[in-house]
C-alpha cells in the first residue's frame, strides 16, 4: 500500500515536470521581449517548494470541476460566460484532500476572446510575483474563496479563471477547468459631462397634440346639449327632399384641398399650427384648435343630389384671468358646385355653462361674407369672446364652449325655396377626443392670480438633462425599463400629481429611508464639496404613481415585496452613481439583480442633481400650468441613448449605454 502512494505520488512529480518544460518551451521570447505567459504553464509554487519528502506527504490535492465567479445574475451573459453583478467580485472553487488535509486554491485570471479562449494574464495582486490570489486553508470538500480587488477587472470585459490547489506539502500538477465570466452590472449608464450653464427648458413648451389625458378618476363628459349625435338634417319637404350637415370626414376621406388655406393669421391670432390645411383637433394647455371636413349635402329619399365641403376651423384660447376667446372659421374645401345656387351661414348662438358667457359678435364682425355661390373659395371669420365669474375665491368651475350654425341651402334646379337646417359643434366630435376642449377656470392658488387650461391636456415637465444629468438618467431608465413606463408620453402612461403634503412624506420615507443615500452611494459622484448624497425616487413622491404609496391610499403602482403588504424601496431597481475616469456612470446597487418588472426606482445620487432637477424649475411648471390634484403630466427626461444599449432595453437582459443630454 505504501509503495503504491509514493508510485503515484512520483508519476504526478513527473507530469510536474513534463508540464514544466512545456511551459518554457511555450513562454520562449524574441531577445529583448519579455517573456509572454502561457495559459498552459504548470502553476506557480505560489507557498515555495513542497515537503522534502513527497512520499511522506500523502496524496495531492485536486481543485473542483466547476469553479465559479459570483455574485451571480439569473441569466447567463451571452457565449455562455457567468454573468457577475457586483463589482466585488468573488472567484470561488471546490478542493479535496485524499487524505482529509486542509488545503488552499491559487486563482489566475485572463481576458479572454468572445469563445473563452485565454488571451492575457490579469495581474491581481503584487503580493507575489505571479499575480495569482490565494485563498485561506479550507477543509476537504469545502469551497475556497477569493475576493478580487477593486480596479482589477473591467466592466463588460470576458475573462477566464482556473485554480490549482495546495495542501501545505503538495501541489496539484495540473489547473482546474477554465471558468468563463463578466462583469455586467444590470444597470450601467454612461452619463454625459455636466454643463451646469445649461438653461432650465421652458415650462410652457409642451407641443399641441391630439391626446385627450384626463384627471385622474375624471370619466364623465360635460356636454352642451342632450340631442343624439349624428348627421344634422332638416326635415324632408313633400317631395322627400332635405339638407343635411354630414358627420365630418377624416383625413384620408376628406377631398383634397384646391388651393391652400385662406384664413388670416388674424383669424387664429397667430397659432402657427392651427389652420386649415387638413381636418385635425390639436390642444396645449392653453390653445385648442379643432380643424373640421364637413359635407353640405341635398338629398332625396335619402339619395345624395348634392355635396358640397366645408372646412370649418374653431379655435378656442385661453388668453385671460377671467375670459378666453374663440375664433371661427369657414371656408369651402372645394369650390362650391354648380348643384348649389348659394350656400349662406350664420351663428345661431354660442352655448355654454354656469357663469360663462358668450359675448355674441354682430353679423359685421365676420372678416368677409358668410354665403357662397358656385365657384366660390373665400374665408371668413369671427371672434367670441367669454367671460366667467371669477369673484368667488378658492372655487374651480368646467365649462364646455359650444355653437350652433344656422345654414341656408338653396339648389339650383329652380327649387326657390332655401332648405334651413343647422351645425352644433358639440354632436359631431371625431374619436375620442370630445373633451379636449373641455376647459378648467378656477380662483385658487393653483396659479398665478385667476385662469384657466384645458384640463385634458396633459403638458410636459422636461428635465434639464444637460445640467444635471444623474437625476434625468435614472428617470430614463425607470421610464425606459418598467412595464408602468411612469411619465412617458409615448407609452401614454401619464404622471398624476398627488398634492397631499403628508401622503407626499409618508411614500418618500418609504422609499428613501433616512441614511439609504449615504449608506448606499458613492462620493465621487458628488459635485463638490458642499454636495451630499441624496435617494432619488421615481416615479415622484408627489404622484399617485410613486411605488411608496399603498392602494388603499390611492396609489396606482406600489412598490411590494413579494408577500409584503407595506411599500418599500426594497422592491424598487435600486441604483448609484459613480465616477469611473473622467465620467459618472449610473450603475445597479451592487449585489442587485433588478428583474426590470419593478414598478419604480431609487437611486443615491448627487443631491444638487437630484434637486436642482426639479426645486423651482417643477414649481414654476406647476404654477404656469395651474396643475391640481390628480391632473395628467407628462415627463420628458431630455436623455437618449443613440442605439447604443449593448444588450437593448428591457427583457431581463442588462441595461449597459451610453447616454446624451439635449
């Protein structure tokens, strides 16, 4: 039995050796080069010789099949490398002993190419000439474990890893598996340089679009009137005959246009984008302009005679604390033809609720007259202005402006007696937009002094991404990752303000618990001396969309952990900032392997970013846009990531990019 151990023993010393002279056949260099480490070199006698008697020394050590690299993600990285999320990254293998001795693993590591092939040696340490880490004496059959330092390995780089054991009198001969990983935080954002000269955006710089984004829990419509909608007809005479205003067309159904619009730009006092050029219903906050096609048609039994279009323009703005205006236009979208000998439109009345009241302009004040003959292609337009009570201090009030077309129709066939019928705005809106125009007045302290905005008009809050690019970066990625897309416009998931001061506390703290930041973050990511560590949530404390707040309180989309039932940003993607070089990145919490199925995030960052991104630039947008309670926004982070994600958005997989401000 004896002399079988010292057999084995002295055939393991051969294959030493034999690896030995390989490994300086293979590391031969030029003259003048340093020697290149081969990848198949026998390991280093990292503890120096082994025991002077090797047949007294038992069996060698032997390393485990499956090293492994940690702390690991639930999904592999791609070509079959562990992914790591940490940038404390361990290295870790298996090690047995025959004869139940201690032992301890010597870990090398190598870049490796795309397949896992070792390309150079990573030095991890200078504590010994080889640049291996060695790990503490464990018992047979445990798991040996090294921690590699900081700064030695790269983000998004492949490495390789094997190990090779010693037990204090024996070497292993030979080198574990190759173990192939990354490093790949979850989350790592590349921020672009800070321009703190950058100008905060405009709080009134929200686009007109055609979006109707209601307050929240606001579902009913105020109408104008109680008839069904649908066509507008007169009644049919003795012979089945009648006119009829047809329900608007579409843009691809209404007839092209002959010439381009002829309306002033008195006639929309100036709005740029509010003219006749196609059927369209736009609204900002303020301005609301409502584009229509609309057929004049002469039937018979139901049969068309004859059709003429009309484009009608209505623009409604919102232009004083106690009154707004509306301006109207008429023109024909095509000549009229020769089946009409005229066509003569007047206002009937304007409509509208409670103290709001139509100032009603006299015939004179139309820009041109209101009847046309065949051939004919002028515009005409008037201007209404309104008027509201605004006496009654903290009160808010809806109004629904609406007007009523008196059209006299007279055919060409001889028939001398005009068909009279009529147009009410409010029986023919197009989709779902018929409470676009739906207009909010109060006298409280939502704004400055009295005023009023289209209350189904969500505008924009827009970051200034250039000069604080830490808080605009982590709302780009909540808004980006999360199924709840809080505040993206193009998910149409708006943000809903929640102005309860102390429902406002109570989801911050659940989020942001005291310390969170300073415990979490990292300092380089500070702006200078003055700077301290701030938890940035998204979405907002001040929104029925934050994870902190609990359904029963109204929040859409609290933040639990699983079989939890109180908020917490335990269950938010957790991120920090950090300077690497000369640029601060937004990595994942190291540790943290988001899902990027959470509902909102936290981040310690700067806390100059994370409060000069929003302080008085939000407040300014608040006041100018007279937002309140449950009112829609939406979020612009004014970030972009250029295509160029490594691995996209979304899915599980991590999100790795470099972003721009604009």
């Amino acid at each position: 039995m004896r002399r079988t151990r010292i057999a084995a023993a002295l055939r393991c010393m051969a294959a030493g050796a034999v690896l030995a002279v390989l490994a300086g056949a293979g590391t031969a260099s030029a003259a003048g080069s340093p020697p290149k480490p081969d990848p198949l070199a026998a390991p280093p006698k990292v503890h120096g010789k082994e025991a002077p008697t090797v047949a007294e020394a038992g069996s060698r050590p032997v390393s485990g099949k499956s090293p492994k690299a940690s702390p690991l993600s639930r999904n592999s990285a791609s070509g079959g490398f562990q992914r790591v999320i940490s940038q404390k990254v361990q290295l870790k293998n298996t090690v047995t002993d025959a004869d139940g001795d201690k032992s301890t693993l010597t870990f090398e590591v190598w870049t490796a190419d795309a397949s896992g092939n070792p390309v150079t040696q990573v030095n991890l340490t200078d504590a010994n000439p080889y640049g291996v880490l060695v790990s503490p004496y464990v018992a047979s059959g445990s798991t040996a474990t090294v921690d590699v330092p900081a700064g030695k390995l790269s983000l998004n780089k492949n490495y390789v890893f094997h190990t090779n054991a010693f037990d204090g009198s024996l070497y292993e001969t030979t080198w574990s598996p190759w173990a192939k990983f990354r490093v790949e935080m979850p989350v790592d954002l590349t921020l672009p340089t800070p321009d703190y000269t950058a100008p905060d955006p405009s709080s009134l710089n929200t686009p007109p679009d055609f979006y109707q984004t209601k307050p929240l829990g606001s579902s009913s419509t105020l109408t104008a009137s109680t008839l069904k909608a649908g066509e507008q007809c007169s009644k049919k005479d003795q012979r089945g005959r009648q006119v009829c205003f047809g329900k608007q067309l579409s843009k691809d159904k209404a007839p092209k246009k002959v010439a381009r619009a002829m309306a002033k730009a008195e006639a929309t006092a100036g709005v740029e984008w509010c003219n006749t050029d196609f059927s369209s219903i736009l609204a900002t906050r303020f301005t609301e302009c409502d584009v229509r096609t609309v057929p004049v048609i002469i039937r018979t039994d139901g049969v068309p005679d004859a059709i003429a279009y009309f484009m009608f323009l209505r623009m409604l703005q919102l232009d004083g604390q106690n009154s707004f205006t509306e301006y109207l236009t008429i023109e024909p979208a095509q000549q009229i033809p020769m089946d009409f000998a005229e066509i003569d439109m007047s206002i009937n009345q304007h409509l509208c609720q409670g103290s709001c009241t139509p100032v009603e302009p006299d015939d004179s004040a139309w820009t041109d007259k209101t009847w046309w003959t065949p051939g004919d292609m002028h515009s005409t337009s008037v201007t209404t202005p309104y008027t509201w009570n605004a006496s009654t201090p903290d009160q808010k009030y809806l109004f629904k402006p609406d007007i009523q077309i008196d059209a006299n129709i007279l055919p060409s066939d001889g028939n001398i007696r005009p068909f009279m019928t009529g147009y009410q705005w409010s029986l023919d809106y197009s989709g779902d937009t018929k409470d676009l125009d739906q207009i909010r007045c109060d006298t409280t302290t939502a704004g400055p002094g009295t005023g009023c905005v289209f209350v189904n008009h969500a505008p924009t809050y827009s970051f200034n991404a250039k000069a604080f690019p830490q808080a605009a970066a982590h709302g780009w990625l909540i808004q980006k990752t999360v199924p709840s897309h809080p505040g993206s416009v193009q998910n149409r998931k708006p943000l809903y303000y929640m102005g309860d001061s102390a429902q406002n506390t109570r989801s911050r703290n659940r989020i942001c618990p005291t310390g969170w930041a300073a415990t979490n973050g990292d300092a380089s990511a500070l702006v200078d001396a003055s700077d301290t560590l701030n938890c940035d949530e998204f979405a907002f404390a001040s929104t029925y969309n934050s994870g902190g707040m609990s359904s029963a309180e109204g929040g859409l989309t609290p933040a639990l952990p699983a079989g939890g039932t109180t908020p917490t940003g335990a269950a938010c993607i957790n991120t920090y900032a950090k300077k690497l070089s000369t640029l601060v990145h937004l990595y994942s919490l190291n540790g943290t392997d988001p899902t990027f199925t959470e509902v909102c995030g936290r981040s310690a960052i700067s806390g100059m970013h994370n409060q000069e991104s929003m302080g008085n630039h939000f407040a300014t947008f608040m006041r100018d846009n007279r937002i309140m309670d449950k009112d829609a926004y939406w979020l612009d982070t004014r970030m972009n990531d250029g295509g160029t994600c490594t691995y996209g958005i979304g899915g599980g997989q991590p999100v790795i990019c470099k972003l721009t401000a604009s």
